[in-house]
C-alpha cells in the first residue's frame, strides 16, 4: 500500500502526534485547531483511522495504568509514521513549487 499521498486527516493527525502523545479527544481538538476548522472528526471516524495508522505501523497505542481506569487510550507517532509524514510534507512542498511561479506571473489558464 502507498503511503502517499495522505488524506488531510491523516495528516493532521500525524502532524499533531509529533508534540507528543495524545488520546482521541485530544486528536479530535488537535485536528481541529490545526485546520482551522475545515476538517472536522468524528469519533468513528477517528477511531477507524487510528485503527489503520496502527495497522500500517505509523502510530502505537502507549495507555498507562491511569489511562487505563478513566478508558482513554493515549497514541504516539512511531519512526514509520515520521517517514510517511516527512514524504508527504515533501511530496507537497514540490507541488506547491510548481504551482507557485504560475500564481505569481498571475496566470489564469483561461483566454
């Protein structure tokens, strides 16, 4: 499976993974406040993309004894999800280098 490119959820919630481990609610708020708004995750949502992230080996469920009696389960990043994070940021920064020179010369496309 191909890792790129990344649903803006999914890059979101990498990206909010890498200040350090946090548990759905926090990802939920997180993903939020990072999109300003535009992406906005509900928990079955959440939940089912945290199940594949884990799948695919790019983040790891870390719940501590207290995590464990209030039933929050807490995520981290692992190296795998570094990787996939770093070629989509790559992966964006050379399309936005190649849209960029059209938006400055002020082209439309349209005659």
């Amino acid at each position: 499976m191909t890792d790129v490119p990344l649903a803006p959820r999914d890059l979101l919630i990498l990206s909010a993974l890498l200040e350090g481990e946090l548990h759905g609610y926090g990802l939920i708020k997180a993903v939020e406040a990072r999109s300003e708004g535009e992406v906005e995750l509900d928990p079955a949502n959440l939940y089912r993309a945290l199940r594949r992230m884990q799948r695919d080996g790019w983040i790891r469920e870390v719940t501590k004894a207290a995590d464990a009696e209030a039933r929050r389960r807490r995520y981290e990043i692992t190296a795998s999800g570094r990787t996939v994070l770093r070629r989509e940021v790559a992966r964006l920064d050379q399309l936005l280098q190649q849209v960029r020179p059209a938006l400055a010369a002020g082209r439309s496309g349209r005659r």
